[in-house]
C-alpha cells in the first residue's frame, strides 16, 4: 500500500495510523524534534513545524500528507502542495486556525457566532469591552488549545487581568454565550465532494477541557442539527475541504451559535471508533486516500466518552475489567495534570 505522512504524533495521529495501518496503509510521521515518537508509525522525521526543508524531505518519502493539528505554520504546507498531495489544504488550515479568519468564513456562509471583535491592544481591548458588553471572553486568535489562551472578564474591571493573562495579543472579544448544550458536527468529505456527518455528540467541558461526548445528544441539540450540519456541510464545500471537518455549537435558545472549527479528527468524535459504523480516524483515511466513506451510524442506542486527563488513567485496571467499557491509552510516558491521557468510550447496545 501506499505511506501516508502524517504531521504531528499526539494521540490523533497515532489513532489515524492505527485506521490506516487497519486498510494496509504505512505511516511516516512528522514528529517535533523534542516531542514524543509515534509508536505506530513505521518511520519518523524530526524536525520544526516551520522548517520547509525537513518538511520537504519528509514529503519526498510519502505519497500523500495529513495532519494532526492546526497548530503548525501554513507557509512550509502551502510548499509542501507543490510537491504532494495535502489534505486537507493549506486553504482549510489557514482558516481553522485563525480565529478571525473562521469566523469571518462562517459569517459570510450564513453562520452566527456570537458577537465579537478583534483586538490587537490593550486599547483595542476597552473599545471592544464597549461594543460587546460583558460578560464575555477573550481569546488569543492562533494557538489556543483545551481553554488555553483564553480569559473570561465578569465586568470591565476585568480587563487588565485580561490582557496580561493571555500575552500581548492579537486576540479576540467575544460574548459570553448562555448555552444550555454544547455540540460539534463531525464531517468527511471526499476529493469528488462526497460527505458523510455523523450524528452531533454533546459535550461537557471541564476546566476548559473536554470531559464527556455522548450520542445522541438530548432533545435541544437535536433540534438544531439540521442547521448546524447544514451549516458544516457549506464550510467543508467552500473550503474544499478533503478529510474531516469538525464544527462546534453552543446550543443557544436562538439556535446553533458557532464556536470554532478544527480541520481534523477531533476528540469529541473518539466514539465513533466502537460507537458508529466507521470510526472519523478510518472515514479520515478514507477521504484522504480518495475511497469510498463509510456508514456513519450508530452502532448501539448509545455512546459515551470520557476522556482520562492526568490521574484519571490510574483506573485504567477497572475500566478494562468493565464490560461495554472500551479503554484507549495514548502511551504518554509522563502523567501531568490537565495532559490527555486516554479515554473510554461506553457503548449501550440495547
Ligand atoms: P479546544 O480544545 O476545543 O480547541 P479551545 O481552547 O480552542 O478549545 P474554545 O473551544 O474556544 O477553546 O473554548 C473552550 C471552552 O470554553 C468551550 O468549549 C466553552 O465551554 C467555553 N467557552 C468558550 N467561549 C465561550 C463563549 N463565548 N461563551 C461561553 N463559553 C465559552
Ligand atoms: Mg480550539
Ligand atoms: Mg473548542
């Protein structure tokens, strides 16, 4: 089979090796030159996110590339379309990991975040407290992960705090947004415009981090997945996107208000592996690789994931020894505090 390279060896794309390994594909993996190797990968390549020449040597040695995040400079990949086909593209990645970039994107395809402005300073920063109004959120507009580079402000009070804690910008003022629900729409998407989306899960945060995703999701989410998986198909469509997509929802009482988008796997979509007919990591590949998608349906009345941050993996003998409890460990050689450690998906088949 063909080698397809994948940037980046945290756990989504070690869990998108193991789909591929499954459909005889190898794995050649970008890794950072101090992060940890991919253990499913049959070779790696050390090197920066923005050095084009081990980016190039790397893609000299795969047929196709993918990545596992967002977090990586868009130039280096833009080169790297020259020489092998990427998916999904430097286009999609430009606009997923900006925060002003994707939310002007949705804007203009009929979606509604909620109000927000850009701000480059600190003085940028009283204007848009005046115009949004509080309470609301600021949010670095690159690089943000798991709640990090965020800060919330109860009052204008708040501001300078604000500021400092997030660095010296550019970034973001958003409103808060009452949510009763938060959702995500996952979607592959083949070269032919193809898409499969799966059912929206809702998922709990915890600390800025995601704790649970269960499917299907309550009555108020499922009121608004038609619009919010309307809304994700025209994004994957005017992106071009190939791959998967994911698009989260705060569950507002005035419908679906988009949060963010990431152009990848994503861990609210982690019980499609044992949860749905063809997990998002085997649909990814797919779509990548140009085969048909497969069925995204449930395969049980219902699936949970939780994920196991930190010391939460400690329990990993229960949770093995549980019946309908499915472990994943990522393999992390060191345990810290707020890290992702592995999940557990809990599939309820009847
Ligand atoms: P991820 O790990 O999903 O990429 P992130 O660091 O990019 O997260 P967001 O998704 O923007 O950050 O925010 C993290 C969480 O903080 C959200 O899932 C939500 O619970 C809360 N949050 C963010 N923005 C708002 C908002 N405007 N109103 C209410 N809650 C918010
Ligand atoms: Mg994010
Ligand atoms: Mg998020």
């Amino acid at each position: 089979g063909a080698t397809i390279g994948i940037i980046g060896s945290g756990q989504l794309g070690r869990m998108i090796g193991v789909a591929a390994a499954q459909l005889g594909y190898r794995i050649h993996v970008y890794a950072p030159d101090s992060g940890p190797a991919n253990d499913v990968a049959a070779a790696h390549t050390r090197g920066a996110y923005d050095d084009g020449a081990a980016l190039a040597q790397f893609a000299a040695e795969v047929d196709l590339v993918t990545y596992e995040f967002e977090n990586i400079a868009a130039e280096p990949i833009a080169a790297l379309e020259e020489q092998v086909p990427v998916h999904p593209s430097s286009t999609s990645l430009r606009v997923a990991q900006d925060r002003i970039a994707e939310k002007r994107f949705v804007e203009d395809l009929g979606g509604r975040p909620a109000r927000w402005a850009p701000v480059g300073s600190r003085a940028e920063l009283d204007a848009a407290i005046a115009a949004i109004g509080c309470p609301a959120v600021l949010k670095t507009t690159r690089f943000g992960y798991d709640g990090k580079g965020q800060a919330r402000l109860a009052s204008p009070d708040d501001a300078d705090a604000a500021w400092a804690a997030i660095g010296d910008g550019p970034a973001i003022l958003e409103a808060f947004v009452p949510f009763s629900h938060e959702f995500s729409i996952i979607l592959a998407r083949s070269p032919d415009g193809t898409v499969v989306s799966y059912p929206p899960a809702c998922n709990v945060h915890k600390d800025g981090i995601l704790d649970t995703s269960t499917v299907p999701a309550p009555a108020e989410v499922a009121a608004q997945w038609t619009e919010a998986a309307a809304l994700a198909g025209r994004v994957a469509e005017a992106l071009g996107h190939v791959g998967v997509l994911t698009l989260e929802f705060f569950c507002g009482p005035e419908g679906p208000v988009f949060n963010e988008m990431a152009p990848r796997v994503h861990n609210s979509g982690h019980w499609t592996i044992e949860g749905a007919e063809t997990s998002q990591f085997e649909n990814h590949v797919r779509a990548i690789c140009g085969l048909p998608l497969g069925p995204v349906r449930l395969t049980g009345r219902e699936a949970v994931m939780t994920n196991l941050i930190g010391e939460d993996a400690d329990a990993w003998p229960e949770l093995m020894a549980e019946p309908g409890a499915h472990l994943h460990l990522y393999g992390k050689r060191e345990v810290r505090a707020g890290r992702k450690m592995g999940h557990v998906t809990r599939v309820v088949r009847d």
